[in-house]
C-alpha cells in the first residue's frame, strides 16, 4: 500500500502547513528543465485500424482555426471595468462567497479598490496558469507522437500539438495585450507538470495530461467562458475548448484500449497517479501567489478559502470531466474501488455518472459551427 506520504508528500489532504510549503524557488529563472527518458518508438505498422482516432484525426484537420486572424483582437478590455462587471454579474466582493465570516480578518477592512485589484490579480494569475498549463500540454503532446506505439495516435497527436502552441500563443498575447501582468507557474502545477514529464512511460502522460490537466481545463474554460462578460476572452476561450474536447477525447479513446490490457498492479499505479493529480491540482485553487502579492497574510487567506464551502462546491465542479472519464476507463473501480474512494474523500464521486468526453468533441466544435454560419450568410 503506497501512504499519502509517497504520494503527496504529506498524510493528510487538507493539512495547509505542507499545501504552503511548496513554493517555486527559481521564479526569475527563464527556462526550467525536466529530466525525462522515454523511448521513441516507430511503428512499421501503417495500417489504420483505429476508427475512432482516425475520425478525430479527420475532425482536427477541418477545425484548425488561425489565433491571428480568427479572434477580435481589436477589441477594447479595460480590466477594471471588466472585473467590476463580472462582480455585478457574479455578486458580492467577487471572491468569497457569503458563508465566510470575515470578520476580524484583514478583508473585514476592504473596500471596493482593494476586492477590484484582488479580481485583476486573480485574473492576471488564472490565465497566467492557463498559459503554463498550455505550455505542459505543447510538451506533452510533441512526447506523445514520439511515444505511443500506434500510428493513428502519432497523427491525431501531430494536431494537438499544433493546438496547443496556437493555445499558448492566444494566452499569451491576451495576457500582454489585455491585462496587466503575468505570474509565474504556481507551485502545485509545477510540480504536477514535472511528474507528467518526467515518467519515461507513454500512457502516463496521456493520463496526467489529457486525463486529468485537460479535463480540468475543459471544465474551467466553460465556466470562465459562462462567467466573463469580456467579448474577446469569451470567444477565445470558446475556440480554445472546441480543441480541448478533441484533447481529452483523444486521451479517453487510446488508454480504454490500452487500460483494459494492464494488470492489476499496473492499474492501480494508474490510480495512484490520477489521485496524486487530482491533489496537485485542487491545491493550486488556493491560489497562494496572489494573497501574497495582494500583501495578505497567504495562510490567513488560504485558511479562509478552504472554509469557504459554496466556493468548493464551485470548485469540485472543476472536476466534473475527469471523474466520468476515470469511470470509462476502469480506474474508479479496480483495486477495490481504491479511486473511488479517494474521489469521494475529495469530494467529487458525485460526477461519475456525467457523459464522459469520449464524443463530446463533435457537439462542441463552435469553429465548424461558425465558419457554416459564415458560408450560410455568404450564400
Ligand atoms: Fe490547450
Ligand atoms: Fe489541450
């Protein structure tokens, strides 16, 4: 039995001192290397024996879309404004929700220019994480043609790695033309990032990638594409997840293949993984680096956040790709149901049953969508 300890690094989930004492020591650094050795594999086998790949493939050649020319970048975005608007939209001081009592506590004093520059830095730090993340998945991706052992996953693979550099390129131009700073990748997504990379297997950058760091984002972009009342960022965002649906239906359909072969003990350190992802990634939501360039005391902050419990219901949301997509690929039920119960522990079980994204992808391609609009209107 492998402890929280090994996994995470610490034996309980919610235990704060460990979440904050991870922390980017290198944040001036300009590049960052992660050691990895996996095997390039060739394929003789050119035959196309995966229909559902090759329909993906053929979907991801059509719906390519061009980040210079195909968003409103002459758009106008004053952040202020725009962060107030959400805060009208969304309610209250834009962050906490009213089940935390703040009173006595450093935001009892607040006012509106100080819950306005927390919107902004939250902003700033969000897309700042998207874009790293973004980055992971360029990374991955190129991995992934190398590594998987087929050919119609090295071609549909090819593509998403053309996505993800026009992801990472839309991020970031919109955080240097739009906002008003950028943050450094936080701690929790580096260190996930860095396992991802790091494991010479090929399937396990497939799970921490499209499994698990995708179907997070997938669930994150449609929330901040529901939230933003910004025209540009919502249209980007909406472009964006038309690709990541591909993404993690691309992850769904090689490893139920490939899942169902493993043993039980390879299982089971697949679920290890997904678990110790799903950690790395809820401790990110604290989003440290931010209460500490607002100048707040970051354990008094992040206290605060992990009481807040409308908040986490918001929050588990974020998950409501990946649990379902574990359950299609055996993970939540092997060994036990050993994930399951982690899951449950996380607060999330609750979605097992939502669709899993292994053909979401066809209904969300708001890019086919609009380019036959165009040619209706044109017509
Ligand atoms: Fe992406
Ligand atoms: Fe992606």
């Amino acid at each position: 039995m492998t402890s929280n300890m090994e996994m995470i690094g610490r034996d309980e989930i919610n235990d704060l001192e460990a979440i904050l004492s991870i922390t980017n020591t290198d944040v001036d650094a300009v590049s960052h290397a992660v050691n990895a050795n996996p095997d390039a594999i060739f394929t003789w086998d050119y035959s196309r024996s995966r229909p559902a790949l090759v329909k993906l493939y053929e979907k991801a050649k059509t719906s390519q879309w061009n980040a210079t020319t195909d968003l409103p970048w002459d758009t106008d975005v004053d952040q202020e404004k725009v962060v107030l608007a959400n805060m009208m939209q969304n309610g209250e001081n834009g962050f906490f929700s009213g089940d935390v009592d703040l009173s006595g506590t450093p935001f009892a004093k607040w006012g509106d220019k100080e819950w306005i520059e927390l919107g902004v830095q939250s902003q700033n730090w969000t897309l700042s994480q998207f874009l790293h993340g973004e980055q992971g998945a360029l990374i991955c991706t190129a991995r992934i043609v190398e590594t998987v052992p087929w050919i119609d996953a090295k071609y549909y693979a090819s593509t998403q790695v053309m996505d993800e550099a026009r992801h990472v390129e839309v991020f970031a131009k919109y955080l240097d033309d739009k906002l008003s700073g950028h943050y450094p990748i936080n701690a929790h997504l580096r260190l996930l990032l860095d396992d991802i990379i790091g494991d010479s297997r090929w399937d396990m950058t497939y799970l921490g990638m499209q499994i698990m760091v995708e179907g997070l984002a997938l669930a994150a972009f449609g929330f901040m594409h529901q939230m933003t009342t910004e025209p540009l960022l919502k249209q980007l965002l909406r472009y964006v997840m038309s690709d990541e649906a591909r993404h993690v239906a691309f992850g769904v359909l090689s490893l139920k293949e490939y899942y169902d072969e493993l043993s039980a003990a390879e299982v089971r350190e697949r679920q290890e993984f997904a678990f110790e992802a799903a950690v790395r990634m809820r401790d990110r939501f604290l989003q440290q680096e931010v209460w500490d360039r607002m100048g707040v005391d970051v354990k008094e902050a992040t206290k605060l956040v992990m009481l807040d419990e409308t908040r986490k219901i918001f929050q588990s949301m974020l998950f409501s790709k990946i649990v379902p997509n574990c359950k299609k690929l055996g993970l939540l039920d092997a060994a036990d149901g050993w994930l399951r119960q982690r899951f449950t522990e996380l607060g999330v079980i609750q979605f097992e049953d939502w669709t899993d994204t292994g053909e979401e992808y066809s209904a969300l391609d708001e890019v086919a969508k609009d380019r036959a609009s165009q040619a209706a209107a044109g017509a």
